[in-house]
C-alpha cells in the first residue's frame, strides 16, 4: 500500500463516482434512429448530464425535456432542462411532469422516445393521482423518508398515487418505440424502482403500498387512501399492450461503480472484496455488523489479510427520531466508529454516489482511529450524535466531511472500509 488511507480511499469513490459517468457509459447504448421523430424525456439528479452527452452523439434531429434536481443542470441545446425539488417534490416539477405528458402526445410508430432516468427522479416528477394534492405528495414523502421505510417500498407508494409514474408515461407514449437508458441507484437494480418506473411496467399494487403504509404506522390524506383502497391507483402491468414497445438498457449500475473501485486499490497492491451492491437496513445496525467483520480482517485475517479493502453499495435506511442533520451514510459511519472503539488500522468512506447524503450537499465523510477521541477533545459525545441523527453535525465539527458537488450521477450509496 502506497497511498496514505484517506487519499486511497478517496480516489476509490471518486473512481465509482466516475465510472458511472454518463459521458462513458451511455454513447455504447444509443438506438437506431427512427423514421419519424425523435424525443427525449427524462428525470434524475443524471439525467441532465445524460441528455447533454445524448446530444452530442445523437445523428439527427431532437426535442425533449428532462427535469433535474436544482444545481445538477448543465447546457443543452435542443433538450429543455428543468430544475426541480428533491427529495421533497415542489411545484416546478409538477408543471414539468405534465409538460412531459403533454410532449409525448399524439406520436406514432414511427416516432422514437428516449426515457433518460436516475436517481431522484421519483421526486421530481409529482404529478399527483387524482384526488391528491402537491401537499398531499409532499407531507407523505416527509412521512415515508423519516419512517426507515427502504427505497423499493417507498416508490410502491409514490407509483401509486401518481398520474405519471408506474408505467404510465410509457402508455401516453403508445404506439411510439420507447427505448430507457437507466443509470440504477437501486438495489436489485429494479426498472420499476428507478425514478418510480414513469416508462416501465409495475407488478406491484395498491393493496401492496397500503400495507407499506399500514406497517410502518403512517397517516395518509383521505384522496390518496381513497385511491389506494379503490384501486384506482393501479399502476400499468407486465403485458400491457401498450408497452409492448418498449426496450430497457441500465447503463450504469452500483456493480459498475464498486468493480471500478476495487480496481483503483488494487492498483495500490490492495486487495479488494465486494461484500454486495445492494445491501438494505438500518445505517445504524449496518456500521455495527460491519465493524465486526473489519475487526475479523484486523485480528484474524478473515476473510482475507490486511491491507485490504471491504466493499458495499445499496441503501441503507435511518429511521429518524432525533433532530439532527442526517443522512445515511454519515448516520452509516458514526455507528461504525462507535463500534470499532477506536480500534488501530482501521479507516472508512462513505458517501453518497451523487455528492448528496440526505438533504445536505454532502457526499459522505471519513473515519479513522482518532475519530473518538478527537470527537471527545471538542466536547463532542458520539453517542448522542447518533442518538440525534446528527451524523452531518459530527463529521463537520471534525472537518472530516466528505464534499465532491454534484457529481451529476446517481449509483447509489458507497462504502469503503480500510484495515492496514
């Protein structure tokens, strides 16, 4: 090992944020060009980045609209770009979801649309069901992502009490050709989940997102039970004919990412293991369990000898009961040093793959055996920060916060323990 731990472990995200890059992974994965129009839509914190690079490879003529999250916009020339909120929706993007409805009207066979979405787009495309309101939708997203509820069950929510997601913008494209180029920040990589699957089918139900709602014990406007218990909220399913044009590519995924980490430390004469690209539960719970198997690596050399690396994406939860700054991966982090005790050799990343963890620009931040105890010598008590949910506040006080911008890509989280 040849670099110091944080700059290793460092360059290791930002090889994943990179390899994840729309300019690299989307040109291999361009249609044939149609016969009539081409027009592309899009949501995502990538999804600007996305049509841009979509641009300047594409042979022929184009119009479209995509709506990204604010400060991840970048210049297009035929591609309309709009900001919008995340991860609670606001009105901006409810006028853009519906003038992406409107876009996709009237088109024939011959016609083409591209569906260019990412992460954050479930959010930036609020276009209530009826019966529900813009405040409806943004009281229950505040709801769901307090309530430690993963990301698959939360978009079963958001499918249903949409007019947009869960298949049906595919079905205003009909008889259209619909080709999607997903970048997934998903685990399992699920079409569906992605953006909430505006462009995809959804096998998932109305009865399916009220249990969701029943177990993690969440109140709901009266229009959008009403749409739940009705079923007027289905969403379109697997076989439905107007979608039988429709062609899915991921372009990028969290595997991608991770592989392209593992491949910087090895480069270093560091070994590598990829524990898994979807791994789900509670932050907290999940930087316990990992520090048991660090400490393994450390004191046993199992599963394999120091200096090595142990890899993980997905997305991990926080049920929030403190008053703290978030997010999941500093939350990830903050469990993981207290567990670790400050034990020697031991060092970690975390951080969200788009530069924002939670809802502070803030991709992650680094641990390292001194983390303790310098939290101690500021009069910082480690356990009532996690107690709080104040991972952001903690990482900060020690200037150990990780902080890229956007990245204008979305592969999930990434976490990289280091044990020398």
């Amino acid at each position: 090992m040849n670099l110091p731990p944080r700059e290793l472990l460092r360059k290791m995200f930002l090889a994943a944020i990179e390899a994840a890059q729309p300019e690299h992974c989307l040109p291999p994965h361009l249609p044939a060009r149609p016969a009539g129009r081409t027009i592309v839509i899009g949501a995502g914190k990538a999804s600007a980045a996305m049509a841009r690079v979509f641009e300047r490879h594409w042979q022929g003529p184009l119009q479209g609209l995509v709506v990204t999250r604010y400060g991840h916009a970048v210049p297009c020339e035929h591609i309309e770009i709009i900001e919008a909120a995340h991860p609670v929706p606001d009105a901006s993007g409810g006028q853009a979801a519906q003038r992406m409805l409107e876009l996709v009207q009237g088109l024939t066979p011959d016609d083409l649309v591209v569906g260019l979405f990412s992460g954050g787009g479930s959010s930036l495309l609020p276009l209530p069901g009826p019966g529900v309101s813009l405040e409806d939708k943004q009281a229950i997203n505040r709801s769901l992502l307090k309530s430690g509820a993963t990301i698959s069950e939360m978009n079963c929510v958001r499918r249903h009490l949409s007019a947009i997601k869960g298949g049906r913008l595919a079905a205003a494209c009909h008889p259209a050709r619909v080709v999607n180029l997903l970048i997934s920040d998903v685990p399992g990589d699920r079409a569906a989940d992605i953006a909430s699957g505006p462009t995809v089918a959804d096998a998932s139900t109305c009865a399916q997102a009220l249990e969701i709602i029943r177990r993690y014990g969440l109140s709901l406007p009266q229009g959008a039970r009403r749409l739940l218990e009705t079923g007027d909220g289905e969403t379109v399913k697997p076989g439905d004919p107007r979608l039988a044009g429709v062609t899915t590519r991921l372009i990028a995924t969290p595997q991608m990412a991770l592989t392209a980490a593992a491949a910087m430390a090895r480069n270093t004469s560091v070994q590598t293991l990829i524990l898994g690209d979807s791994l789900e539960g509670e932050a907290r719970e999940m930087g316990t369990v990992m520090a048991g198997m660090a400490m393994q690596v450390r004191r046993h050399g199992q599963p394999l000898p120091p200096p090595c690396v142990l890899l993980s994406g997905g997305e991990s939860t926080v049920t929030v009961r403190g008053h703290g700054r978030g997010g999941r991966n500093v939350e990830f982090l903050l469990a993981l040093a207290i567990a670790l005790g400050g034990a020697e050799g031991i060092h970690a990343l975390a951080g969200d793959t788009d530069g924002v963890d939670g809802q502070e620009d803030i991709a992650g931040a680094f641990i390292g055996p001194d983390t303790l105890a310098r939290a101690r010598h500021h009069g910082i008590d480690p356990r009532a920060s996690l107690a709080d949910n104040d991972g952001h506040g903690f990482f900060e006080a020690l200037e150990d916060a990780v902080i890229t911008g956007p990245t204008l890509t979305n592969v999930n989280d990434f976490r990289a323990i280091l044990i020398t």
